[in-house]
C-alpha cells in the first residue's frame, strides 16, 4: 500500500524529497539534520495505515472531481477549494496527531503559510483539483516533524 501512496503522490507533483525538503526547512531551527534524516521520517510516516487510506482517499477524491464524476454541488466545492469547506482540513488533521500534538502547530503554520510543494499544490497551476492533497502533505509534513522531535527528545526512533 505504501508503494501505492508513494506513486499516487509523485503522479500529482509531490515526491518525498519536495516533503524532505519541508521537513529541514521547518526543523533547521531546532536540529541539525540531514536530508536523509528528514525522508526517513516520512517514510516511517506513510508507513502508517491510517496516513495511507487518508491520502489515499483524498487524491481519490480530487482526482473524482477532476473528471466530473462527484455530484453537486460537492463537486463545485471541490473544484473550487471552498474555503468554508473544511473537510479536507480534518481528514489531513487525521495524519497530524500520529506522533503527538505538535504535529497540530506544525501543520497550522504549514497551513497557512503554504511553503514550498504546499503552494504550488494550492495555486492549481495544472488544472487539477489539489483541494485535498496540499491538506494531506502539510500533514505528512507536520507528522514527520513531530516524529523527529519526539525522537530526538526521547533519543530513539519509532
């Protein structure tokens, strides 16, 4: 399943070195890191089940509305990433918690400030529907940032 999670993400733009790429930006501040650091962290990440049916669900349903194939007016929602919509906030804050709260602050600030793939994902540059999936990876994002932290903190990683 994760082999799955990893090429439906490449096929909409985003690889784990974009994520990695995020993961040092965020953390420079705290630990000295290295790239691969960062993407073992996601891996352990979207090695998690309910990561995987959490992306795999969301990219499902941008793709679904890409092709018309979702009824309205949720398909017009989707297509125009309402801002009262909310859904796809709380189905990437499912991925968020997995290694502890923090993973809630960092995925806020991610959110909003939309650094990096997050703002090319957002911007819909391709004609895609990316309502869900820039949700979804500023969570992968956040998770592997907590991880790090507690891993760090604790002296072992999980």
């Amino acid at each position: 399943m994760k082999d799955i999670i990893v090429n439906l993400l490449k096929e909409r733009g985003v690889t784990i070195e974009d994520m990695a790429d995020l993961v040092l930006e965020l953390q420079k501040k705290y630990y000295d890191l290295t790239r691969e650091e960062c993407i073992e962290s996601l891996n352990s990440v979207l090695d998690k089940r309910e990561v995987q049916n959490a992306v795999l669900t969301g990219i499902t349903l941008d793709k679904l509305a890409e092709k018309n194939m979702l009824e309205e007016p949720l398909l017009s929602i989707l297509k125009r990433d309402e801002p009262l919509y909310g859904i796809d906030e709380i189905l990437a804050l499912s991925i968020t918690n997995i290694y502890g709260s923090i993973g809630l602050t960092n995925f806020g600030y991610l959110d909003k400030i939309k650094l990096g793939i997050i703002g090319i994902l957002n911007e819909h540059k391709d004609e895609r529907c990316n309502t869900f999936i820039d949700d979804l990876v500023a969570a992968i994002v956040a998770a592997a940032c907590s991880r790090i932290a507690h891993s760090i903190k604790s002296g072992k990683s999980n």
